[in-house]
C-alpha cells in the first residue's frame, strides 16, 4: 500500500478547515499529491520489504548497479546461491542511504556463470523510511491546491463586487523549489 506524505491534520491546519464534513475529499487530494511527488521526483518516501533480482545487464566488474533505491540490506545472495556476507561489500554511495549501488570488495566476485543465475538482495527499498521535511511541505501544498480546486472549476477562485478573482497558477512554484532537490539526485556518488 502507497504511504501518504502528510497527514490529514496537517492539510486541515493549512487550509483552516475544522470540520470533518470533507475529510474524505481532503485524503483523496492527499493521496493525489503523494502520487504526484513520486511521479515527479521518481522516489518513493516511505520504506518496503521485498526481494529484487538482477543479472549480468546490471554488472559493471565488481560493481552492480541498482534500479530503485536501497536503505539496508537483510541478505545479499550471488548468483551461485551463497549469501554474501556484509564484510564483503560496500553500499554506495559510502556515507548515506538510499544507496543505488552494491561494490563488492577485491577479494569477492559476482557469480553469474550460468543463464538463468541471478543476484538477489532482500532489503528495504525506498528513498527514505519516512518523508523528508521538504517532500511533507510539498505534498502539503499540493494536497490544500488540490482540495481548493473544487472551488475554481477554469482555475479561478473568488470574484464579486468586493473581491478581486484569483487565478490559480498551472504550476506552484514553492512546490517546484521544496521539491528541485529530489528531482535532481541521481546517480549512485
């Protein structure tokens, strides 16, 4: 199940909403906003169990190359069977997860001699275990933009005799600058 990346009470508070007669509305644009964020930043903030696989593609010598971010490793198996115990290698980047890649040290080899071997590591997958402060300020934004939305069917809020209209903008450019770190890590140094 897809985590959110703010609370409810978070958006209420933002949107100066103390009723619970739209509750459900806001934790659909929760939601919305959640799955946007990863859309955008192509990480998934939150922490999964699971056994990913890899084969020769994904092997540069000693080193191979993961397709989704790691933040701990419970067993790395080689391609022979025999667990790789974690003397053996190095997560990269050395210093801080999530890591995106697997350095075997010299003394160790990956083994991948026949066609259908392949390495498995189990572990917990995501690029944090928790959203950082500035994914949780962006997906609050986002959520509150998107709840009001119902209220400006062209993207125009407001408008009478005393109140100017608003305009409400394609993009949110506080989103965009909370989230630019996220959007441009890559890599594995």
């Amino acid at each position: 199940m897809a985590e959110y990346y703010c609370t409810l009470d978070e958006v209420k508070a933002a949107l100066r909403e103390t009723t619970e007669t739209d509750d459900a509305l806001i934790e659909q644009a929760i939601n919305a906003a959640s799955r946007a964020i990863e859309q955008v930043t192509g990480h998934t903030y939150y922490a999964t169990s699971a056994t990913r696989y890899y084969r020769n593609a994904s092997i540069y010598g000693q080193m191979l190359l993961l397709d989704a971010d790691l933040l701990a490793v419970t067993t790395l198996t080689n391609g022979d069977a025999v667990v790789i115990g974690s003397t053996y290698y190095w997560l990269l980047p050395r210093n801080d997860p999530p890591y995106r890649g697997i350095q075997l040290k010299s003394t160790t080899f990956w083994n991948l001699s026949t066609a259908d071997a392949e390495v498995s590591i189990a572990g917990s997958w995501g690029s944090a275990s928790t959203p950082p402060a500035n994914v949780r300020s962006a997906c609050v934004l986002m959520a509150e933009r998107l709840y009001r939305r119902r209220d400006a069917p062209f993207g125009i809020v407001g408008g009478s005799d005393v109140v100017a209209a608003v305009y409400i903008a394609k993009s949110d450019p506080d989103v965009k600058l909370l989230l630019e770190f996220e959007i441009n890590r890559q890599g594995i140094w």
